[in-house]
C-alpha cells in the first residue's frame, strides 16, 4: 500500500531536552522507535523531520490505512509498555503535540527535501474544501512540490497526553482543526508558497502556531521491513549500550 491511498495520517511535533541527548535521540527514533511502530498493522510508511529553525524541534507524520491503526492490540501495548529505550528517552521528550487526522487530500507525486507543517483552525464547514483548492493550485504551478492535508479526530483516550499549550486549551480552539504539510526542494520557495497560502486561507482559517520549517532526516516503510510485521521490532538494545555503558543511574 502506498501513502496515496492512505485514509489516515498521525502528525507529531515533539522537542527533546537538551543537544546532549540529541544523538541519541536520532539513532533511537530512526533505529528503534519509528520502525516498531511503522512494523504494526494499518501502519503504512513514516518519515522523520527536523526543524531549520529550531534543531531540537522535530516533526514525524505516520500514514495509516485508517484511524483503527492507532487502536489495536498491538499498538496501545508498545505504548502502555515501552521498551527501556523507549522509557528512558519519554523522560527526554518535551512540547509533545500529537494530532491523529483523517486524510482530506493529497496533490503532488514526489516527495521533497524540506517540509513546512501547518497548524491551522477554522469555524467554516468549507475550510477543509477552500485548504484543498488552494493547495492543488499551488502544485499546480509548481510552487509546490507536494501537499497534503487532513483534519483533526479527537483522541481523549490516548494515554500520553500532549504537552503543547495549544493541545491543553482545547475548549478556547475553534471547531475544525487542520494538519497541512507543503513541501518544496527550496527554502525560499517554500517560505513564499506558505504566505501565499496562509493570505488566500485568511479569511476562513487561523495558524494555530508559527509554521514548523523543516528537513527530512528519514523515512520508513512497512512494506520494506525486513523483520516480520504485525507485532513489535525487536529492540535495539545494542544501540542502547552505546549511550548506557557505565551508566550508574
């Protein structure tokens, strides 16, 4: 299955500590971490960004076959008992925002080097269709590369909550909340594309948070997996000794 023909997406924003945890961060989430996820049923493919703008800022967006991804057995178990990697880089995470969402539209056939993700908001029924049309206007033009979108489905009953103020505050949000990820292969391009979208959406929709300007660092898919899917990776615990040995803590 192809991220095309995925009807779900899971956007992430999260920061981390400090730059002294951020090597191990990279090789946990690329190594350990994405990949168990991405291994589980309904998981399509993920791909793993950083902020330009802030380099201890991260974005991930999962594709999913559906919003029953993020509800099996198998997934709220790798959540509720994470491997001792994973327990010991939770204490490390910071500014954690994550947005579950149905997909709303997809234009582009290629992926690209840098990525702006866009919180948006709106009390108009049409926003999703006006954010459609003007994204497939921009790729249309080649002002951008790729576009997708969705919009947000609650998710009360996820045992990690978001950290976020925005995610906090959600009786002052407006009713429909909306992920939009733009990509380009450059900067500038880019950073104009997004005003030219975020002036058109004006007078329908409002950012939530600044745009997140970002980099691809990697991708995984569960087609490409070379262990067996549907249950957890194995973890990467060789990895972990790397940064634990002679840890006495």
């Amino acid at each position: 299955m192809s991220t095309r023909n995925a009807l779900s997406f899971l956007a992430l924003w999260n920061g981390i500590s400090g730059p002294d945890m951020q090597a191990e961060y990279e090789m946990w989430h690329t190594f350990e971490h994405v990949p168990e996820r991405v291994g589980f049923p309904g998981f399509v493919e993920a791909r793993r960004y950083r902020s330009i703008t802030q380099p201890l800022r991260y974005y991930t967006c999962y594709w999913l076959e559906n919003a029953g991804a993020l509800a099996t057995p198998q997934y709220r178990d790798v959540v509720e008992n994470p491997t001792p990697w994973s327990a010991r880089m939770r204490l490390h995470m910071r500014d954690f925002l994550r947005m579950p969402c149905s997909m709303g539209g997809m234009h582009g056939n290629s992926p690209a080097a840098r990525l702006i993700a866009l919180h948006l908001q709106s009390d108009d029924d049409n926003a999703g269709q006006r954010i459609d049309t003007a994204l497939r206007q921009l790729v249309s033009r080649a002002s951008l590369v790729n576009a997708q979108w969705g919009e947000a489905q609650p998710a009360d009953d996820y045992p990690l909550a978001n950290t976020t103020a925005g995610a906090g505050a959600r009786n002052q949000l407006a009713r429909h909340q909306f992920v939009v990820m733009i990509g380009h292969l450059d900067d500038a391009v880019l950073t104009s594309a997004t005003q030219v979208l975020l002036q058109s959406l004006a007078s329908h929709t409002t950012p939530v948070s600044p745009p997140d300007h970002c980099e691809f660092l990697s991708q995984v898919r569960h087609a490409d997996l070379a262990t067996p899917t549907g249950k957890r990776q194995p973890p990467r615990a060789d990895l972990l000794a790397t940064f634990t040995q002679g840890d006495k803590s």
